[in-house]
C-alpha cells in the first residue's frame, strides 16, 4: 500500500457492519509498516462458469478465439458459437480470462483469422460490454438473443491473450495535494506545449505571444503495485517523435486531467501523452529497467514508480476560464485501458478544491475507491467516478 494507515490491531466479532466499528488502535508510524498491510481473500462460490467458455486455435492455452456455450440451461446439448469482435476490448478480455480461470488479460483481440483452427463458425453473441468485474461473459451487457454484429465472418470473432500476472499502476495521491499551486505562464513560453495541445481550446484565439494561461500544476507519482512491468501497447517502431519536447510518445493519452463541478460537469481538462514513461525510482532492491534517453525502452517496473514533476510541460490544467468556486480535480491514469492492469478500479484520483480566482485549495485528495460509500457521500453530492468507468 501506500499513504497513511488507519487501523492497527483490529478485533471484530464478525457480525459488524465494517470494520470501523470494530475495536481498534490508533497508531502512530513508528508502530505500522506497509510491510504489514493487511490483505483478504474472498471466497466465491463454485459456478461451473469455466464450462460455459473455451478457447481454439491459440498456440497456447492462455490464447485464442472465444468460443461460448448458449442454451446449455434448458437440459439441451450446449452450442458452441463466436463472438462478435465489433467493441471488444481489454475488459471483456478481462472477463473471459477470469471465467476460464487464466488470471489476467494481455490483449483483447477484434479479429482472429490467425486463430481459424475449429469448425465453429457461427455468431452467437454481440454487444458485450464489461465493466471488468463480472465473473462470465453472460454477466456483461450483450445484445441477447437479438444479434446485431457488422462482420459475421469468423476473422472478425473476438479474441484473448491472457496472462497469470498484470502491471496495477496507482497514483500517490498525497502527493498531488502537497504540490498542487498557481503559475501563470506567459504564452511565450507555452508554443511548445500549444503544438502538442496541452492547453485550452481558448488559447488559439489568445493574442499570442502577449498574455498568459493560467495553470494549476501539480506533480504526480505513479506506482507499479502489480506483478508484470507497466508497458505500452505500442512498440518501438511506432512511437512517435515530438521534435518540440525532443521526446517520444509511446501511447496516445496516458492520463487525463479534469476539473469538475459538484454535479460531474466538466469545466477544464488536460491530458498527457505518456511522453516519457520510465523507472524514476524503486523501492529497495529493486533494479531500474527502463529509461527514455537514447531511444531506450519505456515502461514502469514492479516495485518502481514513475514521477512528473510539477514543473514539466504539459504537466497541468489549464484553468483560464473556469470561474471561482468550489470543484472536483479528478486523475484518472491509463484511461482508454489501453494496456490491461489486475485492477483498473484504483486508476482514478479524486481531490476537493476551492478556487476564489486567486488562490486554490486542494484537499482530501484521494484514489477513487480508498474512501467508504459513506465518506463517499460527505466528500460530494456528485459521486463522479469512483473507479474509471464512467
């Protein structure tokens, strides 16, 4: 874990409600470390999901086409059919990947004419659209007995590549609120962060290169807390090179910046292309494996975390035209689910803040799903986006 720990020596009956209402210590840091953080396991009731969902034609066990069984409730023989690769991505991948029972998603796959390895041909469901946490495909939206797929021909079945281990990236969300302030910047300054459209859309009708942006900068602190390296889904040979900032892009928005209004309305927002994606630092014994310099390989390795300083380009919000008041600064990390992590509900960071048109305040910065549906309810009337699903 990271940040504060609140609870030492817990002591429940079991009958509780949560487990704030157990007997516990306060503690000070000296007597917890995170070393002891304490975990849980929970158990789900054996549903023979796993039997319901095969894969063919992979060259491997943890990959291939996705064949699901329908109708197998009725006491019938089960048919075994496709399914539609028309808007599947790395959370139904996820899904389907847990109902067989092989951990995690690598990829999610929208056509699979290499995999034509089984006399399956026919489309049998469509639509699928996960939140990521169900335990079966039949869990997710689909479109039920009324198929509706473009591309019937069996190249166009959805696809995975699962994987025993996953990369989990987590914000240090102190840290945004310790570093959080004002500068405004002179648009002298700002051409390069223009060309590579980290500002408002106002600012192209700014009288440039005269006046300024107002930005809210903050520096944020992403951690590897899972078991595989954080990389990105593109490789090498098609990063692209920003001659401006002299650096590559090797995914296309790898955070998203926004200001919210009490009842979710957007009034700012930046987004940052992960134009450096490397080990700053790890925790001990733990060696750095990826640095950007010289064209070097980008990624986050487990165990280390990748720091934006405050005072890098693009690093910001541009709050020009927001108007004093009362907000929502919401972080949201990885926000495409561009590349699979083990849990995409600790992706998003949500923090208060009050801005008169002079100052801001940032507080009770947190990670989207830390806080209790209680404490939840008091930290705004507007629950936004407790984990990155909309």
């Amino acid at each position: 874990g990271t940040g504060p720990i609140h609870l030492n020596e817990v002591q429940c009956r079991g009958t509780e409600k949560s487990l704030w209402n157990c007997p516990f210590r306060n503690i000070t840091q000296e007597d917890c470390k995170h070393t002891e953080d304490a975990a849980v396991r929970c158990n789900i009731p054996y549903m023979g999901y796993e039997n319901l969902i095969r894969l063919s034609g992979g060259r491997s066990r943890f990959e291939g086409r996705v064949e699901v069984a329908v109708g197998a409730g009725d006491g019938d023989q089960p048919r075994w059919g496709l399914v539609c690769g028309e808007g599947w991505g790395t959370l139904e991948a996820m899904v389907a990947c847990r109902q067989l029972g092989l951990g995690f998603a690598n990829h999610g796959l929208q056509e699979t004419w290499y995999w034509d390895a089984s006399n399956v041909t026919e489309m049998v469901m469509s639509g699928v659209k996960c939140a990521g946490h169900e335990m079966s495909l039949s869990h997710c939206q689909h479109h039920g007995a009324s198929l509706s797929c473009r591309n019937t021909g069996t190249r166009f079945a959805a696809g995975v590549i699962c994987s025993e281990t996953a990369s989990d990236l987590l914000l240090h969300a102190p840290l945004v609120q310790e570093t959080a302030y004002i500068e405004d910047r002179p648009l002298h300054m700002l051409y390069c962060a223009a060309e590579e459209n980290c500002l408002a859309s106002s600012a192209r009708l700014a009288n440039w290169p005269y006046g300024h942006r107002r930005l809210l900068r903050f520096s944020s602190q992403i951690h590897n807390r899972g078991r595989a390296d954080f990389r990105p889904k593109a490789g090498r040979h098609s990063w692209v090179w920003h001659e401006c900032h002299r650096h590559y892009h090797s995914m296309d928005i790898f955070t998203h910046y926004d200001i919210l209004t009490p009842n979710g309305t957007k009034v700012a927002e930046g987004h940052k292309a992960s134009f450096c994606l490397e080990d700053t630092e790890c925790e001990e014994d733990v060696a750095k494996r990826y640095e950007c310099a010289n064209f070097g390989e980008q990624g986050i390795t487990v165990g280390c975390w990748d720091l934006y300083r405050h005072d890098i380009d693009c690093q910001w919000i541009d709050i020009t035209d927001v108007k004093p008041g009362n907000y929502i600064l919401q972080v949201v990390i990885n926000p495409n689910f561009e590349v699979a992590e083990s849990d995409f509900t600790n992706n998003a960071m949500k923090c208060n803040c009050k801005y008169d048109g002079h100052r801001i305040w940032v507080h009770s910065c947190h990670i989207g799903d830390a806080l209790s549906e209680e404490a939840n309810k008091r930290f705004e009337q507007y629950p936004g986006q407790l984990n990155n699903q909309i």
